[in-house]
C-alpha cells in the first residue's frame, strides 16, 4: 500500500473517530428525541423560546416551555396563539407533571409523549378562565412522560413526535 493510501486511510479513520466523538457528546442518548429552543420566540411571547416539532408528518412552530416558570405561565391568558401552532413543554426527565386551564381563556387538546417522541395520552382541556389552579380541573397523563404538546382544540393531530426544519 502507498503511502498516499496510507495517508487517506489514516484521515477518514480520524474523521469517523472524531464524527463518534462529535456526536455523543450532545448530553442525550442516541435515538432519543431532543427538543430544544432554537430561538427566542416573537412579541408577545417573548419570554419563551421556539421551534419546530413535526407531529403526523407536519412542521410546525411551537413556543417552548422548558424552565419551571415557564411550564407554570404556559398558556395562561393567550387568547390567541398566532403565529404559532402550539406550545411545548420540554422536562429533563420523565414526570407526571399536571396541568390546569387556570387563567386560560380557550379549549386546548395536549398530547403527551415519551422520551423517543411516541405517544402516550391525549386530552381535551376545558376552559377555566376565572379560575386559580387549586380550583380548576387538573389534566394527567395516564403515564409518565417527557415531552407535553398543548395546541388549539380540534388541532392535535396523531403520531409520533420529531423534530424537523424550519
């Protein structure tokens, strides 16, 4: 063998080596899905990130709640999600999180989904507009789960959950 062949061989094996490296050092297990802000989101959510998520094949833009304030505020006193599809809250680890439509003006369907983005639970989450959190009606998964998606009523389609482009 050259050693130009050499040379060559000796490069792509440092490239793999480095491409493995690269790749497990992301902080999360492979095959795992990873949803995180890819930006700040727009006026007037601003306190809340952005991204996109592909749910039954479509793209579509989301707000992320991934802080424990964030996942409190949620959607409380949005009366309209525009320009955005839905919110997502994003936990570090499984959780039997619950939640309620305290202050929250319009009817939500949230999907909840496990860490590799499979479905897990659907509801159907009524409108408690005046009410606080120990008052209104409290939502559960009927299992742990990561990833949580709240979007319009009638708008959660199924399938599995992904990440894709923008």
């Amino acid at each position: 063998m050259s050693l130009h062949a050499r040379s060559v061989i000796a490069c792509v094996v440092a490239c793999a080596a480095l491409l493995v490296a690269c790749g497990s050092a992301g902080g999360h297990d492979p095959g795992r899905l990873h949803v995180e802000s890819s930006r700040a989101a727009g006026t007037p959510f601003g306190e809340f990130g952005e991204t996109n998520v592909a749910l039954g094949g479509r793209c579509m833009r989301v707000l992320v709640a991934s802080t424990e304030h964030q996942r409190v505020q949620g959607l409380r006193d949005v009366r309209s999600l525009a320009p955005y599809d839905g919110m997502i809250f994003v936990y570090g680890s499984d959780t039997s999180a619950r939640f309620t439509m305290a202050n929250t003006p319009q009817t939500l369907d949230i999907s909840f989904f496990d860490a590799d983005g499979k479905p897990i639970d659907r509801k159907r989450m009524t409108p408690c507009p005046t009410g606080t959190d120990a008052t209104c009606p409290i939502y559960a998964s009927s299992r742990r789960f990561r990833y949580a998606l709240e979007r319009a009523a009638g708008a959660a389609g199924g399938g599995a959950l992904a990440t894709c482009g923008a």
